[in-house]
C-alpha cells in the first residue's frame, strides 16, 4: 500500500471553516441567546414593535407611575382634604399661635360652602346693566345662603368695577349684580350665581385666617 499523503490544500481548507464558525458564533442574533418562552405567547413578544419600544421608553422618562410605586394621595373627601391642606400649613409655620386655632369654625364654613354650592336653588333674572339672582333654600342650607351670600357681595364690589348688593328674603337672599361696563354686565350674567360666588383668590386666604382664629365671620 501506498503511504497517505495530507495535502496541504486541504488542511487549509478545514482550518478556515473552523475559523469561520469562531467569529460566526458572537453575531448569534441576541433573540436566539433569550431563555425559553414560558408565557405561552411565543416569539411576538420577543420581538416587540419599535414604536412600542419607543413609547415605553417615553413614560419612563416622563415618570410615569408604576403599580404599587407610592401611596395614595388623594384624602377621599374635598372638605376634608382643605382641612388637612390648613393643618399642614399651620404645622409647618413655627409662628402658629395655637391657642388661636379654630379649625371647627373652618369645617362650619366648609359645611354652608357645600349647602349654597349644592343645595341652594339660584333663579337668575337679567336686568338693566346686569343681573339679579334669588338664592333660596330651607333650613341648614338657608342659614348658608344668608351667611354667605351677603359677605360674598362685599368682596364682588372691590372686583372689575362691578357693583354688588344683597337683600334678604324670607327663603333666602337677593344678590343684584351690575357694571356700567356693557362688556362687564355680559361677563357678569354668564357668570350667573356659582361664577360670581368662586370669583376672587381671596377663597383660601379666608380659610387659612379663619383657622387661625382672626376672622369672626364667615362666607
């Protein structure tokens, strides 16, 4: 028998196929590198959709809130949030005098805000240069009209040039409302009772002043 001969074709050949599969193996594509799909979902989930990709990455950014990431802010009642809103304040202010504090006058008033806002029955009539309304209810919510409504007028006379006055009723208050401004007389009867009764900043300062026990009145 003749001896083999090893050509050297053919060593160089198998040397650089092995070679190839080395530098083949890191391009692996890294979708086929993730562990096994246990979602029962298959590949779709692994190959999201960039716009999608792109979207999550915009709410994080933007902090977006996760599940189970905070506690709850929210108080679960609107009078009871002001109060605690009032608290905070006054806790954090090292010149309260609390010997002053009266926070129950505060939740009175809170009370006759909800019974005129919700309960109190406006009956609006145009008149010359602006608007009169009837502001009427029964118990709890008429002693709220008449408490209110009255204080409320003082502090529309010192806005936009407007001139307020009230009338008691045996069920309520009249509020008449005029300006000698034709702009202002549509601005005040588009208004009507609840826009004139939140116009001002003056809302929350009154609050804060009257838990502090420097207002007696209240509206």
């Amino acid at each position: 028998m003749r001896p083999s001969i090893r050509q050297p074709g053919m060593i160089t050949a198998g040397a650089a196929a092995i070679f190839s599969l080395l530098v083949l193996v890191p391009a692996i594509p890294a979708a086929l590198a993730q562990p096994p799909d246990t979602t029962g979902q298959g590949t779709a989930n692994q190959m999201s959709d960039p716009m999608q990709q792109h979207h999550q990455h915009m709410m994080q950014a933007q902090g977006a809130p996760k599940a189970n990431a905070g506690i709850p802010t929210m108080p679960g009642q609107d009078a009871f949030g002001a109060i605690q809103e009032i608290v905070g304040i006054l806790e954090a202010d090292p010149k309260t005098d609390w010997s002053k504090v009266d926070l129950e006058a505060l939740r009175q008033h809170l009370i006759d805000m909800n019974e005129v806002t919700l309960k109190a029955d406006a009956e609006a009539t145009p008149i010359d240069d602006g608007v009169e309304i009837a502001v009427t209810g029964e118990g709890r919510t008429l002693a709220a009209i008449q408490r209110m409504v009255p204080t409320h007028a003082q502090m529309l006379n010192q806005m936009n040039g407007w001139s307020a006055k009230t009338k008691l009723l045996p069920n309520g208050v009249l509020l008449t409302v005029t300006s000698r401004d034709p702009k202002e007389v549509q601005h005040i009867r588009g208004l009507g009772f609840i826009g004139l009764m939140v116009s001002g900043s003056h809302h929350q300062m009154h609050h804060l002043a009257m838990a502090k026990g420097e207002m007696m009145h209240s509206h």
